[in-house]
C-alpha cells in the first residue's frame, strides 16, 4: 500500500497539455476550436486550452486547485479532447479505482443496451423476468423503470446495505432486495435504494441470458478499449455483479465512459447505446427532478453546483467520484478522489455539503473561459446541517443478512440461499484490492502497469 499513500501525499504540478500534441484526425469547428475524436486507446486525443477557448495558465489553476483538495485525478474535456490533467495523473490514471455509486450509472448504461437489443422492457413488471417462485406478488410487480429511477419502494440503509458488501457477506443481494418490505407502493415516491441497483444488475442478467459482466465486456467495455484486466467490479457470494456500487476502475477508463454518454451513446462510428435512451437516462423522473434513470440530472443536484447550466448531469459515487456533463459547454470533467470539500460544521457538513469543492473549483474553470459562459456566483455559501444519520441506517437490512428479521429472505442467509452453494467471503476479492483500490505486484490483479 505504499504506493498509493504515496500518490495521497505527492502532490506535484499541473499538468497542462500540449497544443502540438493532437491526433490527425481533430478539426475545427465553426467557432474555430479544435474538435476531437473519441479514442479506444490508452491515449485520448489532446488540444491545449487556447484551441478550445480557455487560458492555460488559469486552468492550471483551478487543476492545482483540485490537486490540493484530494482530488487524486482530474481529467477536463472539451470538444472531446483533453485539455487539462491534474497534479498526480500520471501516478493515479491506470490504477483500478472505486467508484462507488456511479456504479449505478454504468448499470443504466448497461440497461439501455439491452434495451436497444429487444431484451430488456423497460415498462415491463420485473415479474417477466425472475424465475418462478421468486419474491412474492408485490415485488414481482416492480417494474423494470421503478429500478432504474429508485422507486421500487425500498427503504433506505446506504450504511447497513452497504457493510455486507464492503465486507463480502451477502449471500445474494437481488434475493435479498426481494425481501425488503416495501415502505411504498412501486412508483410513489424516490427512496435511494443500494438493493433496489442489485436487483436491476440480477434482472438484466435474466433479460440478456449471460452474466452482467461477460455483457458489459462484450457490449461496452471491449468498444471502448477497456480489457478484462483493467479493472474488477465485485460479486456477491452467489456470483451475482453488485450494482450499487464496487466497480473499481482507472480513472483513465472510467473518462471513456464519462465520454461515451457525453456523445450521446456514440463512439466513433458506433453508436454502442442509443441516443434514445441516454435522453431519457439525463431527463428528470417524476417522482424527483434531480433523478433521471440512475443518474444526477440538473444543477443543485448531488454534488454538481447551483450556478452550473441548466442541462448538467452526472455520474456520481461516494467520496466525489464524479463525472460531470455539460453538453452546452460541450464539456466533460472526470475526478476522482477521497472527499476533499471543507465545512465549518464538522464531519456531518463534509458528507451533507459535497457541493463546496465543486462550487469553488467550477468558478475558477469558468473564469478560464475567453469568454465566461456563466456570471461569478460568488463563494460558495454553505447551508446549515440537515443530515439525518438515522436515514442511512435500517438495522433489519443488516439482520436480514443472517436470515434474522422482517427483511430475510426465507431461506436466504450467510450459510446458504435457496438451497445453493455459497463462494466463501473474501473469495471474489481479486489479490491487491481493497474497499477503495487495486494495488500490488500480484499479475493477477486488475491494473494497468
């Protein structure tokens, strides 16, 4: 773990790119800025600032900005291209890291493949899919969007839903998501759900007839340029993909896929998701304008500023693992890191007010345009403590677990699920990673090295 402590202390200087170094096939675009091409390779195509209307020298500010405040890599696009890396990119851009909840965001990606493909309907009760048998009557009529918009019905417990996967003990997570008690009627009402993700990631695996992650290789990951070895997303002890969260990726890939939704689905000549469904993913749900279908749609949402335009979404996980949209700037932001927003209200204020280290680092990137899309708000004006820890906490969730409780799954608990074999805990766990990273001289071990 050296190296990676290492990498948490080496703050170095920014890295800005060169305006010499961009593929053949950039061209200019009406305004007379450099345009890229989205890449498969381990490079993606670069532009200095200057080509796409930014200062450099402010730039590097605000990525110096960032590279103080743990963010561990920073990568900002415009017009597809690179055109600003941070501090410790170069120590941090291969290594396989957790990105948490925007975990979810790629399922959703994953959903409207199959959705794409016939596979998956999505106004479909999730009945269609599950095996006879399994759940009973009001769960089985969950539909397949009630998912994707977190309005199953399920309770919230981030912390005691999500224990058992950092320390691998679920015996079957979307069996286990099948016998929460719902506290509302599938399609009332938003309740942000870590099972309610599980159960979708086991639905799709039903509707596309393959395991979740032999899918995501084949349908996304291959395209994009992203092998089987760069990264490792966990599995529950029956072999099921967690959906919530656990996907541990390089921030080099987890930019291609920040990229591939900017697109609108397409990369290069291939349209790998339909521009369809992504404009349903970013368009608000009903039952919450900040949710679309698994992702953060709109300013003052989640981590993203209130200043920011009006067409902003996101990928978003915990610790502000974030990639950040905006298509009318034709900009994508990638960062990843461990928290790093300051409060004056204590640890309930850092994980409350995420928006402080976004707020003030999209001020000076704005202040780096030529010509500012958007007025200075000012300094960021931090709100008063509402959190409620209680509401990331549902004991009966962590009970069920162990087959104790109103939420067990009858004949489901950390010895055995429905009469099939368990993998041992620990088992899935590839050598060298842990909860937030994969690290080690293991050739086994995700990475790119």
């Amino acid at each position: 773990m050296g190296r990676f402590y290492g990498f948490l202390a080496g703050i170095a200087a920014v890295s800005l790119v060169a305006g010499s170094v961009f593929a053949g096939s950039a061209q200019a675009n009406s305004a007379g800025q450099v345009e890229c091409e989205v890449s498969s390779g381990r490079q993606p195509e670069r532009a200095a600032p200057e080509q796409v209307g930014l200062d450099s020298q402010r730039l590097a500010e605000a990525l110096a900005f960032a590279g103080g405040r743990n963010r561990l890599n920073v990568q900002i696009f415009r017009h597809n291209c690179l055109i600003g890396e941070g501090p410790t990119n170069d120590q941090t851009g291969n290594v396989a890291w957790n990105i948490w909840s925007a975990t979810k965001s790629v399922v959703s990606i994953l959903a409207g493949m199959a959705w794409d493909r016939g596979e998956l309907d999505i106004d479909a009760p999730i009945d269609r899919y599950l095996p006879p048998g399994l759940g009973d009557e009001v769960h089985r009529s969950i539909t397949v969007e009630n998912l994707l918009t977190e309005t199953s019905g399920m309770p919230v417990g981030v912390l005691t839903e999500g224990i058992t996967g950092v320390i691998p003990l679920d015996p079957n997570s979307a069996v286990q998501a099948l016998g929460v008690p719902l506290v509302n009627p599938p399609g009332e009402a938003f309740s942000y759900s870590q099972r309610n993700v599980d159960l979708l990631a086991y639905v799709i695996e039903l509707a596309v007839g393959e395991p979740l992650q032999e899918f995501a290789q084949r349908q996304l990951f291959d395209p994009l340029g992203i092998a089987r070895g760069d990264y490792y997303w966990a599995r529950d002890r029956a072999g099921h993909t967690y959906g919530y969260a656990h996907l541990m990726i390089p921030p080099n890939d987890f930019a291609k896929l920040g990229l591939l939704v900017s697109n609108e689905g397409r990369w290069g000549t291939a349209q790998l998701v339909s521009q369809e469904y992504l404009r349903q993913a970013h368009r608000p749900s009903a039952r919450n304008s900040c949710y679309g279908y698994l992702f953060w749609v709109g300013p003052a949402c989640t981590e993203t500023p209130a200043f920011l335009p009006a067409d902003v979404y996101s990928m978003a996980g915990l610790g502000m693992q974030d990639v950040f949209i905006i298509p009318s700037l034709d900009m994508t932001v990638v960062w990843t890191g461990v928290f790093g927003n300051r409060s004056s209200q204590g640890p309930s204020g850092v994980v409350q007010n995420t928006a402080e280290l976004p707020h003030e680092f999209f001020r000076k990137v704005f202040a780096a345009f030529y010509e500012n899309p958007l007025p200075d708000p000012g300094p960021f004006v931090e709100p008063p403590v509402r959190l409620d820890p209680s509401r990331f906490v549902d004991s009966n969730i962590l009970l069920a677990v162990f087959g104790i409780g109103p939420s067990a799954y009858p004949g489901c608990n950390v010895f055995a699920c429905l009469n099939q074999p368990l993998a041992a805990p620990f088992a899935d766990t590839a050598p060298g990673c842990v909860v937030l990273v994969c690290l080690g001289p293991d050739p086994r071990t995700p990475g790119i090295r």
